[in-house]
C-alpha cells in the first residue's frame, strides 16, 4: 500500500526535458539544442525560466503582459501625438492685449 507522500508526488507532471531540432545547412546537418534561460518579464517583473533555443530572449512571460505593455505604449504614443498635433488653448484664443487690426 503506497504512502501519502508516494500518491502527492504523482499529481505534478516530471519537469520539461530539453528539446532537440536538426536542420540542414548546406553540406551538413546541425542540431540545435534548447538551453534553460531565465529572464525577466518587463511588464510584471516575474522571473521565469524556461528551455529555449539559442536566440534572444522574449520581453514579457506571457502574452497578457505584452498585450498590457503594448495598449500602454500605444497609448503613451497617441497621448505625445495629441500633444503635437493639437494647438494648446493660448494658442487658438486670443490673448489680452491690443485688438488685431483689420
């Protein structure tokens, strides 16, 4: 009859093992090997580790975050327009001094 601790440890999956990919370049075949990476995400500052293959490494852990970051910097984008675009209120009124002449 198996214990408690026995029967808990077979509710978590084993963890992810690396993956390998082959490709063909040229003349020779090249096997590319996933390698753990630990990065942090720019949005919620999670730590997450992961295995990857080699290039660079993603900016945000999941795509909620990149959605998140992406609507705020879109928005920080249209607000600077706005402010380039659009006259201040000193500009479209006239301020007090003499009246223009016609």
């Amino acid at each position: 009859m198996p214990s408690g601790e026995e029967q808990g440890s077979g509710d978590q999956p084993p963890p992810p093992q690396p993956q390998q990919r082959s490709i063909g370049i040229a003349q020779h075949r090249r096997t590319i090997k996933q390698r753990e990476v630990t990065y942090r995400c720019e949005w919620c500052s999670q730590e997450r580790t992961e295995f990857r293959y080699p290039g660079p490494l993603p900016r945000y852990c999941c795509p909620d975050c990149r959605c998140l970051a992406q609507n705020r910097i879109a928005a920080q984008r249209m607000k600077a327009m706005r402010k380039r675009k659009n006259p201040t209120p000193r500009g479209w009124r006239r301020g007090p001094g003499r009246p223009k002449q016609s």
